[in-house]
C-alpha cells in the first residue's frame, strides 16, 4: 500500500476524475501560486471595466458568489 500512495499524483488523479483523461500536464506551481495569479488577472481586469468603487464591488461580490455556488456544486 505505501508503494501504491507513493507513486499517486494528486493533479493526476484531479484530471482524471475531472475530464476521464489519463494523461496530464503536472503544475509547477503551489496551489497558492496558481490561484493568486488568477486573482490578479481578474480583478485587474474587473477594476478595468468598473471604475465606480461600488459597481467594481458588485461585480467581485457577484464573482465571489458563482465561485462558492462552483464549489457547492
């Protein structure tokens, strides 16, 4: 058994579960990494598009609600 924990790959088996691929292409990265990126990227981008304060708010408030409504599912 601890020969069979020691060769599984988490990201491995995330792809699989998810997209019923064998094959996949391991992240370098921490997780904390990855998702921090993305978060800049996005609330660039939304701080772009909503130059009001309160408008830019919504929309991270209506972000953060479909990523909880994501993770429910």
């Amino acid at each position: 058994m601890t020969e069979i924990f020691s060769r599984m790959d988490l990201q491995q088996i995330r792809a699989f579960l998810l997209n019923g691929e064998e094959t996949y292409e391991t992240q370098q990265a921490t997780y904390d990494e990855r998702i921090k990126g993305r978060e800049k990227a996005v609330y660039r981008r939304l701080k772009d598009m909503y130059q009001d304060e309160l408008e830019y708010e919504n929309a991270v408030g209506d972000l953060y609600e479909m990523l909880a409504a994501y993770e429910e599912v």
